[in-house]
C-alpha cells in the first residue's frame, strides 16, 4: 500500500487509535480490541516498551487492508527511520521536525506533525507534512480547526489528545479529516477490559458517521 493509499484509508476511516501500553503484551491485546470494533489505522507510540518490534510483529500479522500500522511520538530522524524499517506505513511527531518530514517523504511515508498555532501549521505544510496533527487536542478544542481553515481551508488536520465520545463530532464538523484517540478509546486495558475498547470503538465509528 503506497503513500496515498494510506492516507486515503485514514481520512476514509477517520478515527486513529493511539496506542500507550505498559507492555508488548497489553499493546498486541488492545490492538485485537480495536480491530474487531472497526479501527482500521493504529498508531503505536515510541512510549512503548519495545515500540519497534511491536510495529514489525504487526506489520507481519496484519495485512494492509484489516490495519495499517504507524508510529507515533516520534522525536527524532534516527526513531523514524527505524520505524519506517520496521514497517510503519506513516509517522506521528507531537511538533515538526522539519529533518522528519523530509526523511519520510524521501522513502515515501506519510507524516504528521503536531501545531499548536496558526504559524506551526504553515510551518507544517511548507515543510511537506501530509497532515497536521492538531495537538494537545484538550487544549485547542475543535473551534481551533474551523478558525484555521477561515484564512487556510486547504489545511488537512487530524486532532489527537482530549478526543472522546462527547466532542468527536465537534471535531468532525470543525473540518477535521480523522481524529486521533488515545486513552478515550483504550483506557479500558487498564483494568483489563478489552471488550470495552471494541464497544467504545463501535461508538466512537458510529458518532463520526453520524457527523
């Protein structure tokens, strides 16, 4: 699956799950619960003990048209680069590493770096991002989006942190291409319960289709 059809599967699915475990272990079992709720993008975060091998197991396990895989909080070229040589099919930074962005699109991967301000998301697209991840979410909120694409409209931005069921069709209506959902949607593996990760991922799918 090439660069654009990666994209196109985000933007089509709209909903990102990213992935904070304390282990290898509780990352692979809450990547099975949002599959079988209909995730069709991960993002597993170099948070992750063993982040690494984590991506390359899943990579093998899954194919491209059940999940595509991505590494998130990606800080430097040397993470994204082994990321990329794992299998990440596209890589996630909390704010642009303009040296990032253009590693990943010389090998042809999608990249998405964070903004907070209005500046930060010119400085994203002028440095080549694919989309602009609007982040901490919980802080901006989803007025953030529909202000920026008043003078920017062509901005793609996808919004990670404070995302839940009660404001993701806020975010939806505010223009935003996907959203990103982190312990919202996966806060469930905590007290080890899975099942409530595939419901809450039915709800969040249900409510973006709605919006």
């Amino acid at each position: 699956m090439n660069k654009q059809e990666v994209l196109s599967k985000i933007k089509q699915g709209k909903l990102v799950a990213v992935v904070r475990a304390d282990s290898a272990e509780q990352a692979f079992k809450i990547v099975d619960a949002c599959i079988e709720g209909g995730v069709v993008a991960i993002e597993i975060t170099y948070t992750v003990p063993g982040a690494t091998e984590i991506i390359k197991e899943l990579r093998a396990k899954y194919n491209s048209n059940q999940i595509i895989i991505g590494a998130g909080s990606v800080l430097d070229t040397e993470t994204a680069r082994v990321s990329i040589l794992a299998g990440a099919q596209y890589v996630v930074s909390p704010c642009l590493n303009k040296e990032v962005v253009k590693l990943c699109n010389r090998y042809q991967i999608a990249c998405m770096p964070g903004a907070m301000t209005v500046k930060e998301v010119m400085e994203c697209m002028e440095a080549g991002a694919d989309i602009i991840k609007v982040f901490p979410g919980e802080i901006l909120g989803p007025r953030f989006i529909k202000a920026v694409k008043g003078p920017i409209p062509y901005a793609t931005m996808m919004p990670t942190g404070g995302v839940s069921l009660e404001n993701v069709q806020d975010w939806i209506r505010a223009g935003a291409v996907a959203v990103g959902a982190g312990g919202s949607l996966t806060g469930g593996a905590k007290s080890g319960d899975y099942d409530s990760i595939t419901q809450t991922a039915k709800e969040f799918i249900e409510k973006i289709n709605m919006a």
